[in-house]
C-alpha cells in the first residue's frame, strides 16, 4: 500500500444567521422595494387610464367640432319638403322682416356665423353668383345665427362689407341678424355655416352648407325653381 497523504476537506459552513437587527434591516429593504414596485405599477395603470380617456375625450371634441362645423348639414330638423317656419329677421337697415314675409319670390335664407372661415369664404363667393341666382328670380337673405352662436366675431355690417364688396348694397341680397328663436328652429345643432332654398310658396326645396364649395349645387337647386 502505498503511502499517500490524506487532505480533508474543511467542513462546509453554513451562513450566519442574521441577528434581529440586520433581519429587521432586510424586511424593511424589502417592504420598501415592493412598495416602490408597486407604486411603480400604479402609476403606470394610471397613466393609461389618463391616456384613454384623452383619447375618449380627443375623439368626442372631433365628433362634436364636425357635427357643429361647416362641413355637413345632416340629421336637420327642417327637411326639403317641407314648409319653412315663420322667425323674425332684424336687417342691417333696421327694418324688422319676417320668414313669412318673404314668400311671394323664392329666397335663399343662409345663416352664418361671422368668425367663421367657410362663412368669409361663402360670402365672398357669393358675391360672384348673387347676379346668376338673381337671374332665377332667386333673393339672397344672410343672416348671423343670434349672438354669433356666442363666440366674439366682427359685427355683421363689418363682415357683409368687407366680403360682399360692392355687392353689399346690392338689391337682391339682404344682410341681417337671426333672431334667437329663429336660430333654434333653423339651426338647432349649432352649425356655423347652414342655407336652406325655399320656394316661393315657402316649401323648403334643398338644404346644405358652405356656398363656397357648394355653389354649384346650389345654382342647380335653383334653376330648378325657374
């Protein structure tokens, strides 16, 4: 047998066990990490949460800025068909008018709002075609929805005289301020730009927006009535 050394191999050593100071140490490390873990975790639910609804909330503005815009004239209350309701009118002039007053010839009633673009826009286009809807015996009558539908705009004189140029004083086309009766009834979801052709029996014939991008359409309407 040979002779060999015999090295042992040291004991293995189990940790030392923390006193209760240093396990009280640890807990309180933990409790803290969790808790900031789970802070962490809140906040970020909470943002989501603050995301979606300014999602919800940007999605609502844009659906009741196009419903109350200029751009469509769906779901009014005065379809083509039928008789256009009786409101005051208040001219430039002063001279107090009514919706009843102007049946006899037909007449392009068109509510606008003076802030708004489409509407300045409107004007001025049909400060062009005023002369052709004359010549189908058609009368233009503008008019501010009541109070501007409550934002700040130019005065309706300013507005009218500004876009309709020498065509301001023109007989055919009559510029005033919709009495807020008259706005509710003709213009009960608030749009900034809405026209309504009515025959000269005081029927309602066509309804839409925006003459500026609409004119032919509504040259058409027109002509129809000659």
């Amino acid at each position: 047998m040979s002779k060999s050394s015999t090295r042992q191999r040291p004991a293995r050593q189990r940790p030392a066990r923390p006193t209760g100071a240093a396990r009280r140490r640890a807990e309180a490390q933990r409790h803290k990490r969790n808790r900031l873990l789970l802070g962490g975790g809140v906040t970020l639910v909470v943002a989501l949460v603050a995301l979606v609804i300014a999602l919800h909330v940007a999605n609502a503005s844009s659906g009741s800025s196009s419903a109350s815009g200029s751009s469509g004239t769906s779901g009014v209350s005065l379809p083509v068909g039928t008789p256009a309701p009786n409101g005051a009118i208040t001219t430039l002039a002063g001279k107090a008018e009514t919706v009843a007053g102007l049946r006899g010839r037909p007449t392009l009633i068109w509510f606008v709002t003076t802030w708004c673009s489409s509407c300045q826009a409107g004007t001025q286009a049909m400060a062009q075609n005023v002369a052709t809807l004359a010549s189908d015996g058609v009368r233009v009558v503008e008019v501010e929805n009541y109070a501007d539908l409550g934002q700040s705009g130019p005065a309706m004189g300013t507005f009218a005289r500004t876009l309709a140029g020498s065509d301001f004083s023109n007989p055919d086309w009559t510029f005033g301020e919709a009495s807020s009766a008259l706005t509710h009834t003709y213009n009960p979801k608030a749009y900034l730009d809405i026209y309504y052709l009515i025959n000269a029996k005081g029927k309602i014939t066509y309804v839409n927006s925006s003459p500026g991008s609409t004119m032919p359409q509504l040259l058409g309407a027109a002509k129809a009535l000659a």
